[in-house]
C-alpha cells in the first residue's frame, strides 16, 4: 500500500483546519507509555448505566507515567481527582490541567469524566466505533483528528462575502505539540493507519503496529477499529463514560488502567 500523506490535496481546506495553532504551548500530541491491555469503550455514553450493585468490589487504578515505576493506587473517596496540583492523584506532567479529570462513584459504578481540560481525556476501544466529526483519537505517538465539515465562525448579523462553501471530504489531520497542524490526509472509503505497509504510515513511531488501526466507510458513516495493536486506540472522550474492569484511558502522558476485586 501506499502512503497518503500527498500534500496536493484534491479539496479545498478550512481556515479552522489550517491555522488552529493554540497560544498555549502546552498541547497534548503523544501519550507515549507502554501498552496496556484493552477493554470494551463507550465513549460518548451518559453514565451511569447500571443499577444500584448489592456488592461494591474494590477498584484501583495501575497507573504509568514516563520515567516512574508502574504503581497501583486504591479509589477510596466516592470522588476522586487527577490533575497537575492538589490532586488525589498530581500528574507532574505540562499536558496536564489544574484539574483535569475526575472518577466518581455513581450507582456502584466508577465513572470518568474530563472537567474541561486543555488537552482532554482519552478513552482505549477494543470494539468497532462509529465516528463524528471533531472526534479526536490517539494511535501510537500520533494524536489526529476526524473531521468531514466546516467550523462555524463566529455569529455576525451581516455574513461576510465570499463564495459558497463546498462539500469538504472527510479527512485526517495530524497535530504536533503546540497544536500545529503538520499534515491533512484525505480519506476515501477505507484507510488503513500503521508503522508500515499501511495507507498512512508513521515509521518512526514505535508505539505503532503494523497495521495498528482503520477507518472504513459503510452506510454513509466512518467507523474506527483497533486492529489488535500492542498500544491500542483511543478516543477522546466528551461527557460522563462509565468504566468497567479493564479499561484503559490517558490524561496528558499518564495511562491509566481501572481494575476491580473482589
């Protein structure tokens, strides 16, 4: 297969896409730590789900940051907040917020929810994910964003002149740290993402298999599927998520992983 990453698009690309750099430095591109095991995701679902549990198994969380030892922390508070200072759990790490994310037991349910983070929070997939525009992922080093249409400008009671918006093609676009855009690649009916060998590659990105992940179009919709990879696919999440044994998410660099016994 060959590489996509042609620079002569054949659509026209949004303003929003282009120049979206951020004046905050501090934009998340990687999460590079080493591969935990998947779990089934949901990302946009609206916790909690389950009802009241007779038994409340207890839950802890593995977690790994660059340059730490692996270590294991126990949720004992029904609330329980990551983020940069005066934390539960303080991430000293520049990707990551104030406050960033938080895990509350709800209906004997641990749920995860970003509270408004820069940089955002990133949920590992193990099944199929039908995606929408804007949603953001992780393969990898490589944090890319799934887009299909144009971002909305600003309200103005008199629009400004210019000729009509197009249809603009789904496509991939790659972020670097700083939020700078170093590439847009356009996707057909099918893509395949990888160290190599695949439609778009990253050959320097260890972290990647080969291949590590695809879209495929079907029904006028993009799903996203994790190919078995070492390192997994994530998908950042927007609202409540409920959390089962297993699950695997990022904030900044950190990758956690939520476990239950007993």
């Amino acid at each position: 297969m060959s590489d996509s990453r042609d620079k002569s698009l054949p659509f026209d690309v949004d303003d929003a896409d282009l120049f979206s750099s951020v004046a905050d430095d501090h934009v998340l591109s990687s999460a590079p730590v080493s591969p935990a095991a998947p779990a089934p995701a949901t990302p946009r679902s609206t916790a909690p789900r389950r009802n009241g549990r007779t038994h409340q198994p207890a839950a802890f969380l593995d977690v790994e940051s660059p340059g730490r030892s692996p270590r294991r922390i126990r949720l004992q508070r029904p609330r329980f907040l990551l983020g940069g200072e005066r934390a539960d759990l303080t991430l000293d790490d520049r990707f990551v917020s104030r406050w960033h994310a938080q895990l509350s037991l709800e209906q004997g349910a641990w749920v995860l929810e970003d509270l408004g983070s820069h940089n955002g929070v990133y949920l590992r997939i193990a099944d199929e994910f039908v995606m929408e525009d804007g949603d953001e992922i992780l393969v990898g080093a490589q944090r890319l964003a799934f887009r299909t249409g144009w971002d909305t400008g600003p309200t103005q009671a008199v629009p400004t002149l210019g000729a009509p918006k197009l249809p603009t093609a789904p496509r991939l676009v790659e972020y670097v740290e700083g939020g700078h855009i170093r590439g847009i690649y356009p996707i057909v009916d099918s893509m395949l993402i990888g160290r190599e060998g695949a439609d778009l590659n990253f050959p320097h990105d260890e972290l990647l298999s080969s291949p590590h992940a695809s879209f495929e179009r079907r029904d006028g919709q993009f799903y996203l599927r994790d190919l078995i990879s070492e390192s997994g696919t994530f998908i950042r999440i927007r609202g409540a998520v409920e959390l089962i044994d297993g699950d695997c998410f990022c904030v900044g660099r950190t990758r956690l992983q939520v476990r239950y016994q007993g």
